[in-house]
C-alpha cells in the first residue's frame, strides 16, 4: 500500500489516495477521529480493512452485504445501507435480492480489497453479508447462531452455552465455527450445502436452538419474548430470517474500544477476552496467529438430521414455528406475535 496526498483539502485535513490491489482508493478527511477514546482516526479504520483484507474477502466475496455505517464516527448515528450508495466505482459489483416485502434491491457484493477500502472510506464499520453468494440468492450457505448474552450474563457465559452448542452440531454432523461479536456475544459459523432455503434454515436454527435448551435449561434460552427470557444466554434464531444479517468476522464494531469481531478456535474460546481483538490489535494478531476460519467452506454438511429434530419437536412436543421479527409478513404456521403478558391480560379482558 502506498500513499499520495490528493489535490485539495476535505474537510479538516487533506485527502489521501491508497493504492489498493492495483486501484487507487480516496479517502477523504483521514485524520477524523472515529474512536475518540483510543484516538483511531478515519485512516486507521480504512488502513486496517486493508491489512485484513484477504481474511474478509474470504467471508464476504460474491455476497450480498449490507453496510453499518457511523459517518461522525462511534459516538454519532449510525445506519445501515442496504442498496448500493450512488456514485460507486465501477469496480465496486453489485447482486439483486429480495426482501422479506418483496422488494427487489441492488446490494453491494464485494469482490476485491478496493472494494473494502472504499466502504471504509464511507465511515462503513461493520460489514453484514447475507448467507449465501451469487448466483443463488436464496439457498443459504451458512446456518449462522448468534449467542446473544442477555442482561446479568456476560461472555463466559456464552462460552459455556458454546461449548454445549458444539455438542450438539456435532450429533447433527455439523461443523461450527466460532467468533466473537465484538461485544458480549458469540457468533458461531455453520457451512452447509445450498440445498435449503431461508424458512428451512431457520427452523434448523430453532431445532439446534431447543436441543442446547434442553441441556442448559438454566443457562440458555430461545423465548423470543424479552421477559420471558431471564439471566440466560439467548439464542437468536431469526438472526436465521432472510435479510437479516450479523456483523462479519473482522468486521468493526460500534463500542468505544473499537473492537472487531474475531474468528476464534473451539479450544480459544473458554480464555478469551473481546476486548483483546480492536482495530489496532487485530492485523498483528492475524500475522501472529492466522486466520482461525480458513477453510471453513472446504467441508459443508447438510441439514438432513437437523430437520428430523424440527419434524420430532413437532410431533412429540408440539413445538412449531416461532415468532418472526414484527417487520416481517406473517408467515405459515407462524404463532402469534404478542407476548405473553399481554396475551394473558386479553384473555382476562383487561386493556392492553
């Protein structure tokens, strides 16, 4: 990578121009401060997606990917970008999908390291790719489960959740694959055969979900209901729904510290601290240690035991669909989407 200062000023400081994978990138006003607490500027951000990019390509080439951008930086508003923003390169591709609305959107889908240069340069944070690649939109490739630690837990908690989860891919002859989220949480990977689609997928999810309950009754939930939940580690499911995503690995994440999101082994996770793996920690580590996900794609499994549990939760428990986000269209054999407190008070003919 090397660096010119381009003609002109933006903003408070000069614009520079990367040279990135053979293109030059403009990154406008470098020296913004986007982390105040460390003191990590705008450039720091765009320089690290650069020293991180073969890692990230690998989980976000020919995908569709959403854009989390905070453009004042971790202490200002933050929005996703869904559709391509006017005014791209035309070496930034694009792939249509569909929403859950039935709208039909150009989304961006990275393809080179320039590509990441420029989202940075838009004050992109975090990178969400949808689980499936182009040319097939709806046949997920990944069955993606995020360890969500609910208030009174913390990350060791979902470790320990993780470990147990583990257990269970395994009796369905599943591999997974695990990171941090940058926060408490723990996303874990899950490479499947594109043989299914979103609603299938995401009732596998469900299934993965009740059977870890059932061995951590105590420890872990999938009550999609907030007060039904408790001091447990709840396993968010419709983070399985189409169109909605999860930060990548190596993606930056909206705390103080700048954390990323981090690919981490099975034997990693019990001793790991989040607050280890940040914008400036990150590309040493990787140098260190490696890519901890390569490879994850070499071996996708299927889904067909998994599904054989969705069909027994059914059968002998009389345990179904579960809520969709309240975005979303009803969906067949969906239950209603009122909690509980609230049902109960209806059927007592209270106001609610």
């Amino acid at each position: 990578m090397t660096l010119t200062v381009a003609s002109g000023a933006v903003a408070r400081s000069p614009a520079v121009e990367l040279e990135v994978g053979g293109r030059e990138v403009r990154v406008s006003n470098p020296d913004k401060v986007y982390f105040p607490e460390p003191g990590i500027t705008k450039r720091q951000v765009v320089e690290y997606y650069v020293a991180v990019a073969d890692p990230l390509l690998g989980v976000l080439r020919d995908r569709p990917t959403h854009l989390k951008r905070f453009v004042d930086g971790v202490t200002g508003e933050f929005f996703y970008q869904k559709r391509l923003a006017k005014g791209a390169p035309d070496y930034v591709e694009t792939v249509q999908v569909r929403f859950p609305s039935g709208r039909a959107a150009d989304v961006l889908c990275p393809t080179e390291p320039a590509v990441l240069a420029w989202a940075a340069n838009l004050g992109t944070f975090d990178f969400h790719p949808w689980p499936v690649r182009r040319p097939d939109v709806d046949a997920p490739d990944e069955l993606r489960i995020d360890l969500d630690p609910q208030p009174g837990t913390d990350f060791a908690d979902a470790a320990v959740v993780g470990a147990t989860l583990r257990e269970v891919l395994t009796d369905a002859g599943l591999v997974g694959w695990p990171k941090t989220s940058g926060g408490r949480g723990i996303h874990v990977m899950v490479p499947i055969r594109p043989e299914w689609d979103f609603v299938a997928v995401r009732r596998c999810v469900i299934a993965i979900g009740r059977e870890v309950c059932r061995r951590l009754p105590e420890q872990a939930t999938v009550d999609w209901w907030k007060e039904e939940r408790g001091e447990r580690v709840f396993i968010d499911f419709n983070q399985a729904a189409r169109d909605r995503t999860i930060a990548s690995a190596w993606s930056v994440r909206g705390t103080p510290r700048a954390t990323v999101s981090f690919p981490l082994t099975w034997a990693d996770l019990p001793d790991a601290e989040p607050d280890d793996f940040t914008v400036l920690t990150g590309p040493g580590l990787l140098a260190e240690r490696g890519d901890a996900h390569a490879g994850l794609h070499d071996a996708p499994a299927g889904l067909e035991t998994v599904l054989e549990w969705v069909e027994r939760d059914q059968r002998d428990h009389d345990l179904g669909d579960m809520p969709y986000p309240p975005e979303y269209p009803k969906m067949p054999g969906e239950p209603k989407r009122v909690q509980p407190s609230k049902a109960r008070a209806d059927t007592l003919g209270k106001q609610v």
